[in-house]
C-alpha cells in the first residue's frame, strides 16, 4: 500500500529534477550562483546598450519591440557588428535558463527570471522563458532526448522574436531582411548552444560545471567584441550627441507657421470681431518677429491691447519649444562630456553644443515667408569659449577647421568683451532717443574700447591662412579613402553605410569657400591704416545676413563711407546679393562688374552673374538665347581665370566651366 501510494505521489510530480541534480555537494550551487551572477551582468550589459544604465530597479517594465532598438540608439545599417552582438546576447538570454531548468530544475530557473524582468525590464520575454523553463522541466515533456526536449521548448522565444519584432519600416527587400537578421542569427546560436553543452554533458555525466566555462567564455567574447567594434563610448555618442544635434532634433526642423497663424487669426477675430482681419494679421505676424527677437523685452505703445487676449501665446509656445530643446540638447552633451573625457568623441560633442549655442531663427524668412528657418552658421560670442576649447585640445580634427574659421570671424568682426556687452547696448539706446550723432559715437567707441582691431585681422589671417592648409589635407585625405572604400561601394554599400562624418564633404568644401571669402574679405585690399576704415570692415564682417536690421546696416554703412574706401564694393555687391528680383539683381551685379572690374567684389559678381546665366541657360526654350547665354557666362568665367589665375575664385569658374559643357 504504501509503494502504490509512493508511486502515486512520483506521477503527480509535474516538475522532476533534471541530471545534474544527481551530483551532490556544494560546487553544484556554488556554480549555479556563478552562473546566476554571470546572467545577471549578462542582463545589466544588454540594458546598458539599449538604454545607456547599468541598473534601473524601478520602472517601466514594459517590453519594447524589437525593432526599433536596431535601428536606436544604434543603427545596424551604420554598425553591422551590433548585428552579432544582438544575437549573441539574444541567444544568452534565451539559452541559458532553459539549460538551468533542464539540468537542474525549474526552482533553479525562477531567479534567472527575476533577473530578466528586473535587471533586463523585459516582460514578454520573462514570459516566454518561464513557459520554456516550465516545459522543459515537465516531466511528459523530458524526452529522451534532451537537445530535442530543449529545441522544442524554444518555441515560446521564436514567437516572441516573430510577433514583438513591430512593424519594419524598410521598403527594400534587402534591408528589410537584415532587420530580421539578429533574431535568425539569435535562434541558429540557440541550437549551437544547445547542442554543444549537452553533448558536452553526455559525456561529462552532466556535471554541474558544463555550463559555466562555456557560458562566462561566450559573455566575455561578447561584451569584448562590442567594445573592440563599437565600443559604449560610440554607443553613448549617438544616444546623447549624435541625437540631439540640429539636424536631427525635430525643434530645430524648418517649418511653416501659416497654419499657425491662420488658427491664431480664427480665435482671435472670435474674440475680437470689430477689427479687420488684415490688421490683426499684422499684429500677429509682429508677435511672432517680437517672440523671436532676444533684444525686444516689452511690447511698443503702438500694439493693440485687448483684455483677456494675448496675442503672443502661439508665438511664446513655439519660442519656449526652441529654447528648451536648445537646453535640454545641451543638457545631453554636457552629460556624455562629463561621463566620457578625453575620448575620440569629445571633440564631435564640442562641436556640435557650440553649433547649438549659435542656432537662431531666420528672422527674414519668419517675416517675409512665414517660415521658421534655423541656421547655425553665424558665431556668437557665447560659443567663442568652446570654439577655443577644440582649437587647444582637438587642433588637428575636422571640427577645428570650423572652429577656426568662426573664431577668425569673431576676431576680424570686432568682438567686444562680453562684459562691456550690456553696457554698450544700454548707452546705444539711451543715446539714439536723444542724438543720432551719439549712437555714432557710441558706436566707434564700442571699438576702441580695448579692441585693436589690426591686431584682430592679423590674427584672424594666421588663423584663416592654418585652416586652408589643413581643409585641403582633409579633403584630399578623405578622395583617397573614397577610392580605397571598395566594400561600401559595392552592393553591400546600399545596405550598409558607415556613420556620416560629423563634418560631411559638402560641409567640408563649403568649409573650404568660406575660408577663402573671409581671407579675401579682410585682406589688405580692404584694409587702410586708418581706424574708421577698420572699424567700418569690422561692423561689415559682424553683420548677419538673416537678421531683420541687415539692409539697413548695410545702408548706413553706405551712407558713412568716407571718400574713398576701399569696402565699397564688397557692400553694393551684398546688397545686390540680398535682392530678391531676379532682373533687378543682374542689373545690380551688371554695374557692379562695369565699375569695379579688377576687385575682389567685381570678380565675386562675375561668378554670381554667371550662375544666374547659366541657370537661365538650363531654363530656356530657345537654342539662340542658350547660345548667347553660353558665350556670356564663359567670358565671365574667363575673365575671372584671367584676372587672378591663382586665386580660389579661379578654381571655382574652372569647376564651373568643368560642370557645365560650355564649349
């Protein structure tokens, strides 16, 4: 009777003990908290490439699709390597508490799990792994062969990898394919591992020991491999620099704001229907250039003001937007700055804070187009500290040549110390509500005021002359290695392309022209000994060509010209460049050629007006008007060659006569 009963208890066992069990003594749990520690780094590790902590005890537990995290912070297409390295991790993840649960038991396996849910935050998967451990253990389910028992018990885990991957936003088939790729290469290491560690075990008898060599051996090779390939610093510049960097943060997009204004204009004519539709345009449209204006702190006397409306709501939530995704940008680089000093990256995320630092808004196309347009190609003096912080610590890398350029404009525009700043702008406006003639002098003393500015121009040079030196090594450096790039210039280069350099070859010969205009800009042709004309050539290289106030400076710059100066010419062809018409603009440059023949602004016109030529060639209809505006670009462009054959204005009418068969 009480064998029957015995055996009755044995049947009703659903969870047996699997062969390891068998071996007594304490180096069977002494591996087993081995291998539990191992799985539990094992799980920090993975977390930490997906989120960028070691540890997060609290929430949220919920499981994101797969997916995404291929494509962010790390992108597979950029990094083919984090293709292996997922899998890998996957296939650890995956295998090692189902060998627990069938070595051992399914008891054994249960911390495994809580190390998944609370150091791994994935809650699906926990799910999975806890019905394969289940089955696995199962006594119906023990088959005779184990491999096959284990192989069956992973179905749970390929369901997981099938119906959690999420949607795949890849229209060629190829690249589709490679975004199922590590969960394929995840369940083929599965199976290895499977079978390699209990066919080990057949022949060890199953000692507890088999797993653990194996096991510690693959997580080691793994998180090697990572770093020797990508690397946690590469990993952490593209969650917290590469992300937030102006190209990619969707605040600094440009965008229209005529829905905008049209909804602006809806509620308020709801709330105001005694005015006109055309005058509250009009004060909304000046709310937005006042939102967007740093200088302007209150609104003028001649604003409507209306109880219960503010006009400025829209305007003051699209600004906050942009200052705060400025902050929270910065934010994000100072952080990878101050976890990651003196790291290859540092200099990139130098680079890119100080381009955040001179974002601003496009006050031109928000007032004439509606439009808000960001651009980051202006210094300011806010940036000049990080500027030179590349220069003295990253003098060598791509960034410093955009660093020295920006400093070279600080220096050659004037640059007033910050700390005379406020009080300078404050004596400006106090003097203009009394004497016009004031604010000119204030104005000259903003310069004299402890800035030599031959001084300024001669180090600008220096530092122009070292950044045209080292543009022309880097980009003939990077010719060569597009030459040499034979794997990413064959079929595999549509589906895997390596990160952008953070200074990309059109911003790299970009780069390159605006060295050679700022070197031709201050050089001694428009330069004299006398300090008014410094100051005039400063005021000119300071302006910027996207603020609301630029024609008129440019206006009273003509107005003060002394007689002669040798600016100029270099001020009338800025104000033609600003023309918008089309005819009235080949009409200005036309006189500027006539007139000025032989200077450096007469030969910039030359190349302007052979541009609009040969735009205009591209557009007509008519085989004689082609001709003719053929032969007018290419003595234009002759004429250039000519005139100073050694110049880059020079090269840049050959490229052109290169790119467009004129002959």
């Amino acid at each position: 009777m009480n064998m029957d009963q015995n055996n009755e208890i044995r049947q009703r066992r659903w969870f047996t003990n699997g062969a390891s069990m068998a071996h007594t003594g304490w180096s069977r749990t002494a591996l087993w908290v081995v291998n539990l520690s191992l799985y539990a780094l094992l799980n920090m590790f993975y977390l930490r490439v997906k989120t960028g902590l070691w540890l997060q005890l609290e929430g949220p537990y919920n499981t994101e699709t797969l997916i995404p995290t291929l494509l962010s912070p790390l992108n597979i297409f950029q990094f083919p390597d984090y293709i292996i390295v997922t899998a890998l991790l996957m296939g650890l993840l995956c295998t090692v508490p189902i060998l627990t649960a069938q070595l051992y038991n399914f008891f054994y396996a249960i911390p495994f799990l809580f190390a998944v849910f609370f150091l791994g935050h994935n809650t699906i998967l926990t799910f999975c792994l806890a019905v394969s451990c289940a089955a696995v253990s199962f006594e119906p389910l023990r088959f005779k062969s184990k491999f096959v028992a284990a192989i069956s018990a992973l179905l749970p885990e390929a369901l997981y990898w099938v119906f959690f991957s999420g949607p795949n936003p890849q229209q060629d088939a190829l690249r589709w394919a490679v975004l199922y790729a590590p969960w394929a290469i995840a369940l083929l290491v599965c199976v290895i591992l499977l079978g390699v560690i209990l066919g080990l075990g057949h022949f060890l008898r199953y000692r507890p020991g088999v797993l653990m060599p194996i096991f510690g051996f693959l997580l080691a090779g793994t998180v090697w491999y990572f770093h020797l390939s990508i690397g946690m610093n590469e990993r952490d510049f593209q969650a917290e620099v590469y992300r937030y960097s102006p190209e990619l943060v969707a605040d600094f997009q440009d965008r229209s704001i005529k829905g905008l204004l049209e909804e602006e204009l809806a509620l308020q004519q709801r709330q105001a229907p005694f005015l006109s539709a055309e005058l509250l345009t009009r004060q909304i449209r000046m709310e937005w250039r006042w939102a967007f204006n740093p200088n302007v702190n209150s609104v003028s006397g001649n604003s409507i003001e209306l109880s219960g409306w503010n006009p400025m709501a829209m305007a003051r939530a699209e600004a906050s937007r942009f200052i705060f995704a400025k902050i929270k940008s910065s934010t994000y680089i100072d952080e990878f700055i101050n976890d990651h000093p003196r790291t290859s990256r540092e200099a990139d995320a130098l680079y890119y804070k100080a381009l955040i630092v001179d974002l601003k808004v496009d006050s031109q196309a928000l007032r004439d187009e509606d439009m808000l347009r960001f651009y980051d190609n202006v210094p300011s003096v806010h940036s000049q500290t990080i500027w030179n912080d590349i220069i003295e610590r990253f003098g060598q890398t791509e960034v410093a040549l955009e660093a020295r350029w920006r400093l070279a404009r600080l220096l050659a525009g004037g640059n007033p110390q910050k700390s005379n700043l406020e009080s300078t702008v404050k004596s400006l406006k106090n003097a203009a509500k009394n004497n016009t003639n004031a604010v000119k002098s204030r104005e000259q003393n903003t310069f004299d005021a402890g800035v030599d500015l031959t001084k300024n121009f001669n180090d600008a040079l220096k530092l122009l002359q070292q950044d045209r030196q080292l543009c022309r090594q880097f980009i003939a450096g990077r010719k060569k290695t597009t030459k040499r790039s034979f794997f990413w210039n064959s079929r595999l280069g549509a589906i895997f392309t390596p990160p952008a350099p953070t200074v990309s070859d059109e911003e790299l010969l970009s780069l390159k022209d605006r060295i050679e205009e700022l070197i031709l800009l201050i050089s001694p042709e428009n330069r004299t000994s006398r300090q008014s004309n410094d100051i005039r050539l400063a005021k000119f290289v300071g302006l910027d060509a996207c603020q609301f106030n630029y024609e008129d400076k440019l206006k009273e710059l003509m107005l003060n010209a002394p007689k002669p100066d040798p600016l100029v010419d270099n001020i009338e062809l800025a104000q033609a460049m600003v023309e918008k018409d089309q005819d009235d603009k080949r009409t200005r440059l036309t006189d500027i050629i006539k007139r000025y023949p032989k200077r450096d602004a007469g030969l910039q016109a030359m190349l302007e007006l052979a541009r609009i030529l040969l735009e205009d060639r591209k557009n007509s209809e008519y085989r004689a008007d082609r001709q003719n505006l053929r032969q007018e670009s290419l003595e234009l462009l002759n004429n250039i060659i000519s005139s100073r054959p050694d110049s880059y204005l020079a090269l840049k009418a050959k490229k052109i006569i290169d790119d467009n068969p004129l002959q």
